[in-house]
C-alpha cells in the first residue's frame, strides 16, 4: 500500500503583525490558515487550529514586538501546539528575532539571551528557523537545527537605486556595522564611511557620538543599520555628518522599532528620510513621520518560504549575501 504524496504548505500569523502575514500569504497564494486565540484573566494565552494540519509543513510567521513578551509566548504556544497536532514540519517565521542583541557577555553574570531564545524555539516544536537581519549572524550557531538567515538587502539596493541621488556614501553609524556598509558599498559603487562612538556601559540607549572616519563632505550619505530603536545612535551620527558638509542623510534599517523618544528624536535631527521594511508593525506615532518610508519585505519571504517548502535553494535568491 502507497499513500499519495499529499505535502501541504499552511501559514499562520501570530498577533504582532498580521498585516505582513496576509501580503507574505497573498504572494505564496494560500489562505491564512485559521487560529483561536484567546487570554485568560491572568494573562496567559490559549491558542486552538480550526483545521487539521498532520503531516502537513507548517510556518509560524510572528515578529517580537511590543509587548515583546506576550508575542514570544504567543509564539512558542502555537508552535507547541502544531507539534502535538503530528505537523510533519514547523518553521518559525520570526521576521525581528527578539533579544538578539544579548549574543554574549559584555560583563560577568550577565545572560546570553538570544541563545536563549534559539533554546525556547526548538523545544517549542520549531523544526526550522527564518529571521531577517540578525543583530549577529552568529546567532545562526545557537541552535542545532537549520536556521535561513535572510536579508532586505536586495529591498533596500532596488530602492537606492531609484530615490538616492550620487556622489554616494555609505555609513556604518559605529565600528560594529562597517562589514553591512562595505556590502552596500560593494553593490552601489559608492565609498564607506564609519562613525566612532562611545556607549555608557551603565545605562541603555545612551550614545556618545564622537567622529566620522571617511568621505562625507559633499556626498550624499545612507547611515545603514539593521535597527531603529531609540534612535540615539543614529541621530547622533546625523549631527555629525552634518557638520562634516553632508549634502543629504538618510537613515535607513531593516527593523523599526520606534521605541519613546525615537521619534521625537528623528523629526528633529537632520535626516531627510527614515527608510525602513515592515519587519515590524509601524505605530501611529511613527506612521505620523512625514519623512519615514516603510518597504516591503513579503515578496522575499515569500519566496523563502516557497524555497524551504520545495527544498530549493534559498541562498540563490539573495545573491548569497544571506550569511
């Protein structure tokens, strides 16, 4: 006896960015498969599928956004769920992967968090691993499972292309990006420069810029970063740049999370455009930016998805700048 080859592609969004869920299903041409979801009075979520998913290969597409925790959890739920309905595969679709920037210790007894999520992801069920635009790529080798590291990078090249004008300069807004500028750099035919700034080792998001190192005078800068969150690094890159004889800044990141006083910060610094993907569901105050340009990602992870499910090759879509 044979049983027919029956593989079944199904999709499920979490409740952090269902918008992107339904455009990354429009594009793969399937349905958003249906989920129950409900939290009790102390908190904690319910998940239940309306359809049978045994033997099916299943994708779990939630970004960890506000409120972070509860996307996580809502997350790991649905996927612990999945595994006990007999998903023959699961893949956590995680466009932000939360926590990454914790990827080892700056100072003792501190924790590695986003080995920590790797963990909770697998023994949740997850099978698979899709982010875009890790803070580290060595976050890949924190799970022992096949984790597809996908970038905005060919979004972000197309839309340079047709909006920046030339001399081009490409800014890493500190020492740690220079490698993600030099590969913008390297496809734009434009020079690289990088900004040296000291952060307080004691509190959060505070930044000292101090100088730019390269050519920004009379060019027209991209300050490339793969988050916005309170935007002190990047608005103090901004003034430096200024001061340097930029004739244009732009801000431009793969994940925008806005947190207070972001936006207040970048309507005030002197950035001509905030270009970020829709990783990340935009909130009004930030939507509220007249200068701030959000791209989509969902054809690229689309084509991902489609990839992983007909075991194709997904370095190839990236140019093999997926690493």
């Amino acid at each position: 006896m044979q049983a027919k080859n029956r593989k079944r592609l199904m999709l499920f969004s979490g409740s952090a960015n269902p918008d992107l869920a339904a455009e990354v299903a429009e594009k793969l041409g399937v349905e958003l498969g249906e989920v129950s979801r409900k939290v009790f009075a102390n908190g904690e979520v319910s998940i239940s599928f309306h359809e049978s998913v045994r033997g099916a290969d299943c994708f779990v597409l939630q970004s960890h956004s506000e409120p972070i925790n509860f996307h996580i959890m809502e997350q790991l739920i649905m996927m612990d769920a999945l595994a006990r309905a007999s998903a023959k595969r699961i893949t956590a679709v995680v466009p932000f992967f939360g926590y990454s920037r914790q990827d080892k210790k700056g100072r003792p007894r501190e924790p590695i968090t986003a080995r920590l999520m790797g963990d909770l992801l697998l023994t949740s069920g997850a099978d698979r691993i899709v982010s875009v635009d890790l803070h580290s790529a060595q976050i890949q080798g924190f799970v022992s499972k096949p984790f597809d590291h996908i970038t905005a990078l060919p979004t972000f090249l197309d839309y340079i292309e047709q909006s920046v004008d030339r001399p081009l300069t490409i800014v890493s807004p500190d020492t740690g990006r220079v490698k993600l500028a030099s590969r913008y750099a390297r496809r734009l035919d434009a020079e690289v420069a990088f900004v040296h700034k000291r952060r307080s080792v004691d509190e959060v998001n505070v930044v000292a810029a101090l100088q730019v190192v390269g050519d920004v005078q009379g060019r027209h800068c991209i300050l490339m970063d793969d988050m916005i969150d309170a935007a002190g690094t990047v608005c103090a890159a901004a003034d430096l740049l200024k001061e340097a004889g930029a004739l244009s800044i732009r801000a431009m990141a793969t994940h925008g999370i806005f947190s207070p006083p972001a936006v207040d910060r970048l309507k005030n610094a002197p950035i001509d455009e905030v270009v970020v993907t829709n990783t990340l569901p935009v909130h009004d105050d930030a939507r509220g930016m007249s200068h701030l340009t959000v791209l989509s990602i969902a054809p690229f992870l689309a084509e991902t998805l489609h990839a992983i499910f007909k075991d194709e090759s997904v370095s190839s879509l990236f140019m093999g700048e997926n690493v």
